[in-house]
C-alpha cells in the first residue's frame, strides 16, 4: 500500500507556499507532502529518520533542484535546516513501516519484534525480554493508556521464561489473551504504541522538533502539527499554549469525512497550527 499523506490540502493551504518561500518537511516519509508543496514552485528540505526514505526522496532530488533531504532524528536536524517561512510535522507512522511485516510494526502481520524507525540503540524485542515486569506494565500504561497493563506484563514474562518472545504475532496473542476485547480497535493497539514510542523516544523527539521548529521558524512562519494519539496532542496544545504562536484556531482541524472513507489512518488524526509572534 501506497502511503497517502494525511490532511493535505489543510496543511497546504494553512502553509500558503508560494515560490519565494522556503519550508521544511520534518517527516518526509513517501513524500507526500513535500511533493505537494513544491508543486506551488517553493524551496522544500526534507527529514526523516527511516533509512528506508531515502530512495524516494534521492529520486525527488534528481526530479526538482528546489529540494533537499537530510536523513536524521527531530533532536538533530538544527544544524541543517535553514530558516523557513513553515515546518511541517506529521506524527503518524508511516505506510511503509506499518505495512512491511519485516519492520516489525504490526500486531496483525508476523515479523520480527522490532518497531525501530531508524536511528536507534533500542528495539521491542529488547524490552519485551529484559525488563522487569514491573517496568513493562508502567511503560504499557503511560505510553499507551492500557488498563490491563499489569496482567499482559505478568503474562509476557510468563511467556519469555518458556522462551524468547521474537515476533509481533507472538506478542500480540500475549496481549489478546490478557485483555477484554474492543471490536473498535485490535486489543494489541495501545500495548505496540506504548512500546514502539519508547523504542524511539517519540516523546522526547517531538519536543525537540517543537523547539527547534521555534527557533528556525521566521517571524510571521507557520508551524502545522499532526498527531494521532491523546499524548502527543497534549504535548502539542500544551506547547501551543505556552509558546509564542498565534493560534488561529485553537481548537484542533480533523479530517474531513470524505478523507476518513478514503483513508482510514486519518481517522485519529488531529492538526493543530500557530503563526509565529
């Protein structure tokens, strides 16, 4: 499956590129999105921490000088991204990592255990066979809001003392087996979210984007904001609220009904923007 950007023409049109601006993908991911924006004729950098990026933006690079891409965490791009007119930062995971089994993203396709975006010195299967118990049922309730994060703990280091836990299929029957059944969401949701944000210092991640995105923006720059999940949009409203932005809109823009029905990843998604004091 073809990754299909999420919000785009709310985010083209809250960002109002036009060729004498300068603007900044911090996700680049298939691109979708920067490869809107340089349709209005705008210099665009690009970033993103997946390593398996970079044959799509190496193949935009050679199709428009007005782009560049750099391959690098939020916590480290200060030192290549220019000053912008607007940055962009859609938090939602990829297509290519959630539909490749081999990523190890997903609860409903087998592969290995690893939910890494790139760029790390962590991976699930290193949690899910080392911590302690107790440290995996904090980790599945602050990260993921599971209630029944005791029990799957409990269950998971049942499991390992038979043997190593290696695959996403194996772990994910853990959690179903631990936790009453939602027919909304796969009961496995929260507990791969808490563990693949840990795995990559989501958290710590996006605030870095946030302030760095601060500092580079231009006086009067537009800052848009994605995210999927209530934890990463309380950072974001926070920040908002505390940070010198104008807010337009205070309350967040969901995608339209008729984007939901075309994509159904954008259902959770929520965008929130300022303009820079």
């Amino acid at each position: 499956m073809l990754h299909t950007p999420v919000m785009l023409e709310y985010v083209t049109n809250i960002l109002a590129p036009t060729p004498s601006k300068t603007f900044a993908d911090l996700t680049f991911g298939f691109g979708g999105h920067s490869k809107k924006l340089l349709e209005y004729g705008c210099t665009v950098q690009a970033f993103d921490r997946d390593p398996n990026t970079k044959a799509e933006a190496a193949k935009l690079s050679n199709l428009n000088s007005n782009f560049s891409f750099v391959l690098s965490k939020f916590s480290t791009i200060y030192d290549h991204l220019s000053v912008c007119d607007g940055i962009l930062i859609d938090l939602g995971v990829s297509s290519m990592q959630l539909d490749q089994p081999e990523r190890g993203f997903s609860f409903s396709k087998n592969g290995p255990l690893s939910m890494t975006m790139g760029l790390n010195s962590l991976s699930a299967r290193d949690i899910v066979n080392s911590w302690k118990e107790n440290d995996i049922a904090d980790l599945l309730y602050f990260y993921g809001d599971e209630r029944a994060s005791r029990l799957i703990a409990k269950n998971i280091v049942k499991e390992r003392n038979n043997k190593q836990i290696t695959t996403t299929t194996e772990l994910a029957n853990i959690v179903s087996k631990s936790k009453k059944h939602n027919k909304k969401i796969h009961p496995a949701t929260q507990s791969f979210q808490a563990i693949r944000m840990y795995v990559n210092d989501e958290l710590n991640e996006i605030v870095n984007a946030m302030n760095i995105a601060t500092r580079k923006l231009k006086q009067g720059g537009r800052l848009a904001i994605i995210t999927f999940h209530s934890i990463e949009d309380k950072l974001v409203k926070v920040f908002f609220k505390n940070s010198g932005f104008i807010l337009k809109k205070p309350q967040p823009i969901f995608a339209s009904h008729q984007e939901v029905e075309k994509n159904i990843r954008s259902r959770s998604a929520k965008l929130r923007w300022g303009i820079k004091i």
